[in-house]
C-alpha cells in the first residue's frame, strides 16, 4: 500500500524509482539508511569566549 502511493508521487520526488526501493525493501525486511556517515553530535547553542577558549556557560 505504501509502494503504491510512493509511486504517485511525481518522479522528480522519486516516485515510480522510490516505490520499487520501498518495496524491495519491505520485501527483504530491511530499512534504508536516510543519513549514511552521520555521526550524532551534541553543540551548545550559546558560548562564551575567553582568554582560555571557547566555552558553554554554565547556569
């Protein structure tokens, strides 16, 4: 069902291309892997920066 309606999608979005990547996926049980190479990273938002570098401050 999901194949199917991915497949309505316009192929500039993927559609008929990504419907068959679904199915043959959910065929085999498997999952894609939407973000190869990431590595999560944890960055504060706000830093204060000194004479010894660059640091988050504390609350």
């Amino acid at each position: 069902m999901i194949a199917a309606t991915v497949a309505e999608v316009p192929d500039s979005l993927g559609g008929k291309r990504m419907a068959i990547r679904v199915a043959e996926l959910a065929r085999a049980g498997l999952t894609p892997d939407w973000m190869p190479g990431a590595v999560p990273r944890c960055v504060p938002t706000i830093v204060k920066q000194h004479q010894h570098g660059t640091h988050a401050p504390s609350s």
